[in-house]
C-alpha cells in the first residue's frame, strides 16, 4: 500500500515540493506543475505533458532537454484543471506555441482542451495531442485509454520540437507516434490511496486482471494466472494483431512497470518478448524495460509497441536529459537560462454592489454552500467507494476539494456581492482546485448558472431558479458530450430539471417544486445501477458497474437534496 505522507488531502503537493527541491538545478516550480530551466540554442515549440500525479516517472519526471519542456501536475489520479494548464502552458511557451500532451481522459481532454482556448485568446498557438494507445480499452481507437504509450508519443514529440519543428509538424509528428503506438497490459493486485486502508480494487487469487488503466481502476476481465512466458505470449499476440495498417517491421518497445513489480521480472518477462518479436521478424530498436507511467503501488506491467518509420525511428533515438529519463550521446551545457518569473495570480476584478434582493440571494447561496461542504465531508468515503467499483474512486475526494474551493473562495467575495458574483466566484474556485471530469463541469456549470441571474434585479421568482438549473444542465451537458442513459451525473440532473420546470409552470412553490424535483432526482439515480457506462473511465468495465449506481448521480441527488431542505 501507500505508506508514507503526511496529510493524505496534500499528498500531491507536498511530493511535488520534495521532487522541486531535488532537481532545483534544471527545473523550476509554477502553479500547477514544473517547467525545465535548461537553455535551448533557439526557441523550441513547448510540448507541456500533464495529468494527475501517481505515475511519477509520469509526468513531472519527463521534464528536460529532449522531451518535455513543462509538466501540468493534478492530484492523485485526478486531471489538472485548465487554469493550471494555463499557468504551465504560459510558463513554457518560448514564443513558438504550446502542445498539451496527456492520456485520452474526460477531465483532461476537457480541461486541456479549455486551456487551449484560453491560450489561444492571449495570442499564444496551443494544440493538444492525445495519446490513445491501450487496445483493450475500446474497439474504435480514437476512443482507447492512454496508458503507457503515453511514453513514446511524449518522446517523439520532445525530439520534434528540439530539432526545430515548426507547431504544425511538432504537432503532426505526435499524432503520427500516436497512431502508430499500441499497449496492452495486466495488474496482479490493486493500488491504494494515501491514506486508505483498502486498495481501490482487489484481483482475486490466482488470477489477473487483462486490459487494466492506470487510474487505480481494474482490468477489463479477470483471468487465470499466467507464467511469465506465457504472458509474453499473451502481449505479443495481442499487440501485434493491433498493427498499424502498413506498418514495417522495426519497433521501438517498452516493457513498463506499474509500481511494484520488480525489474528483475520484467526483464524475465522481456527476454521472452524479444524472442517472440524476432521470431515474427521484428527488429527492436532500443528498447525500454522499467517504470515509465506507474499507477502508485499497483502490482502489474504492460506492453508497449511503436511502429518506426526513418522520422519516428530518428525522434526515438534522440538525446534526452530528464530527472527520470536519459539517452545522452553528448554532453549537455552546464548552467541555467535566464527566465522570467510568471504572474500566478489573476488580476482582482471590482465587482458591483449588488440590490438588496441580490444580497439576500447571495447570502442564502453562501449558507447553501457551507451545508454541503458538510454533507460531502460526510459522504466522500461513500462516494470514493461507490466511483472504485468501475472507476478510480476520486469522485469523493473530488468533489470534497472542490466544494471546499468553492467556500473558501465565496468568503472572498465582498458583502456587497449578489448571487451570480458569490456562484462565480466559486464555481471558478471548484474547477481551478477540484480538477479532474466532475471539476472542470461543476464550475463550468456553476458560472453558466450565475450567469442568468441579475444582482440589480429587484427580486426573484421561481421562474429564475428554473433559468440558472437549466443553464447548468446545458454547461454540463455541452461539455460533458454525455446523454441520459449514459451513467452519468445527468441521469438525475435531467429528470429534476425537467421535473423542477413542470412544477413551476404548473404554479407550484420553489420550495414545494425543488422538494418534489429533488426526489425525482434521488430516484433517478438509485436506478442507474441498472446502466452500463457509455462514456468516461467506467465505460470500458461497463459490465463491473452493473448493480452500482453512478456515483456522480448519486452526489448531484444528494446536494439536490440538500438544497430543498434549505428552501423548505
């Protein structure tokens, strides 16, 4: 298990603050994560790589000459947010654009991708590239987790942008890495948390589990226990079948270790690979056995195949000097470049005084937000437990850091402030500090609804309540791509939506509406234990979560909940 920290809810940044203070010779810390200090003879694309920590080699130690010039760092298992991102991708940025690289994720897809938009708003060029590489994750390949491969598309980016590429061809070069890299792996045992008794999953004994991700979350199915030719066997076969279409026959490869897994049975397990590889004709060019991208404490390895052309072959092969990470054929310049230190902060924008129905508002939401930082403290064990099942069992955590962000935040915001100021400011704080998938659409969703609401307006009626869920409802479904049915937090947000506007326009009481709506909404997501996941990390183990309900719906039932108690 995890057996050492300090505060399990400050794991992530005290390791961070350690990892700095060891490398403080070659890279520096910025809000979010690390950017290399390493002079450049010319101005190179910036490839940020970045996702939650718990896989160190990935991603902060994959900063350096060669690879990556910046590292964006979310909590344990939990993508970054996109203000983070940001702060990364400014940082790194050396005039020439930015490339966010990171595993095929929800919350990273969708916070990467944000702050993409966002850079693009500041004249800065910024493209994401995601890595899409495990076989067992999903049929259609745009669709398939990022796991180790993560690797080999982060390096041939790196040495693309350090020969002096232009964005475009950085860009290309990283799709085509991506394209062309296949993996699959195995977990023998589960990986725990900081601070958790219990790992998030268990491989019963005797077996392993085939297909796993590197979030904490278990394998596609179970199978009998392999010996290490065998397994061999096994990752050969089903990686090779996975072959580009075209493809020749030199590969870069990777034998890659989750965690516990000891080198000397890796290098058992490679020697059977190899041999395997060239009986089929294969010629391996430098390959890499040891961890890479880990999963914490997780008992398991994976194969990774790269399908080499004279670009990808020459990108491969080329220097690179990180914490983690070395293939030096000349000596590197001594010494640091010259940097500016970067603003972290946003400015401080004055916000009006609100109407006295306004601040009433504001003053309810305030109350309203402190309740629920209570009910989460209370369910995020639950919660953690229910989303562990067929997830990563971050949801709890999750939404505890961010409704506590989100507090924290509001009691900045002035007296003077009406509601949408209070739900702005806060839903801002959720998504900046929260991160990962239920972050970035929780504080979306929160300034969608703040802004439907008017601080000057004289008074409020029902009608309005029903306005801000809606636009909620839109930002989260907008953003998410998710549908109902899809077993997701909108199998409850959509009936009490719906139910919540017929009731108001039928006459009924905000108080009486939101009271019915609410158990509407309870129901709703009780019955999602009858669902398969069709998005999201939980969609590859769609058969796991049969009899477990959604734990994001089932959160969005209990502050629903909550809420009405307020109102009544």
């Amino acid at each position: 298990m995890t057996t050492l920290y300090n505060d399990p809810s400050t794991f992530m940044e005290d390791q961070l603050a350690g990892f700095l203070d060891a490398y403080a010779d070659r890279l520096r810390g910025v809000e979010g994560g690390v950017v290399s200090t390493a002079p450049q003879d010319s101005p190179e694309v910036a490839v940020v790589v970045g996702g939650g920590s718990g896989h160190y080699p990935a991603f902060s130690g994959l900063v350096g000459p060669g690879l990556a010039h910046g590292a964006v760092v979310g909590n344990i298992f939990t993508s970054p947010s996109a203000s983070r991102a940001c702060t990364v991708g400014r940082a790194a940025d050396a005039g020439r654009g930015v490339i966010f690289t990171f595993g095929n994720y929800a919350g990273d897809v969708m916070n990467f991708g944000l702050a993409t938009q966002r850079l693009a708003a500041e004249g800065i060029d910024a493209r994401v590239v995601v890595v899409t590489d495990d076989i067992a994750s999903a049929d259609e390949p745009e669709k398939r987790r990022g796991i180790a491969g993560d690797f080999t598309v982060f390096k041939v980016l790196g040495a693309a942008a350090a020969e002096g590429l232009d964005i475009d061809a950085v860009e290309a070069a990283g799709q085509h890495a991506n394209a062309m890299t296949r993996t699959l792996g195995v977990a023998f045992s589960g990986c725990t948390m900081p601070g958790s008794e219990e790992p998030l999953f268990e491989v019963p004994e005797g077996h392993l589990g085939l297909g796993l991700g590197i979030h904490g979350e278990p394998g596609i199915e179970d199978v009998p226990m392999l010996s290490a030719d065998q397994l061999a066997e096994l990752f050969v076969e089903r990686v090779l079948t996975e072959a580009p279409e075209g493809a020749g026959r030199r590969v870069a490869a990777i034998l890659n270790g989750l965690g516990t897994t000891k080198y000397e049975e890796l290098f058992l397990v490679w020697g059977r690979v190899s041999a395997l590889l060239r009986d089929r004709g294969y010629e391996v060019v430098q390959p890499e056995i040891g961890e890479l991208v880990t999963s914490l404490d997780m008992g398991g390895c994976s194969l990774t195949l790269m399908w080499l052309d004279e670009d990808l072959e020459r990108w491969w092969t080329a220097d690179a000097y990180t914490p983690a990470f070395k293939r030096v054929a000349s000596a590197l310049p001594v010494g640091t470049a010259d940097h500016t230190a970067v603003e972290t902060t946003s400015a401080a924008t004055e916000i009006p005084a609100a109407g006295e129905a306004g601040r009433a508002l504001a003053g309810q939401v305030r109350a309203v937000v402190s309740d629920l930082a209570v009910l989460l403290e209370e369910k995020s064990g639950e919660l953690g437990r229910i989303d562990a099942v067929a997830g990563d069992g971050d949801h709890g955590r999750g939404m505890l850091r961010g409704i506590t962000a989100a507090q924290a935040a509001i009691a900045e915001v002035p007296d003077h402030a009406g509601a949408a100021a209070v739900l702005r400011a806060g839903g801002r704080a959720w998504a900046d500090d929260a991160g990962g998938t239920s972050g970035v659409l929780w504080g979306a969703a929160l300034e969608a609804a703040a802004g439907t609401l008017d601080d000057a307006a004289a008074s409020y009626a029902a009608e309005d309540a029903v306005a801000a869920v809606q636009a909620f409802q839109d930002s989260m479904q907008q953003l998410g791509r998710a549908q109902v049915g899809d077993k997701t937090l909108l199998d409850s947000l959509v009936p009490f939506v719906d139910a919540l506007s017929a009731a108001v326009a039928g006459g009924a009481s905000l108080a009486d509406a939101w009271s019915s709506a609410s158990a509407e909404a309870a129901k709703a997501a009780e019955a999602t234990q009858d669902l398969r996941p069709a998005v999201g990390r939980a969609r590859p183990l769609a058969e796991k979560s049969l009899g477990t309900p959604d734990a994001g719906a089932v959160s969005m039932a209990m502050i629903l909940g909550r809420i009405a108690e307020h109102l009544r």
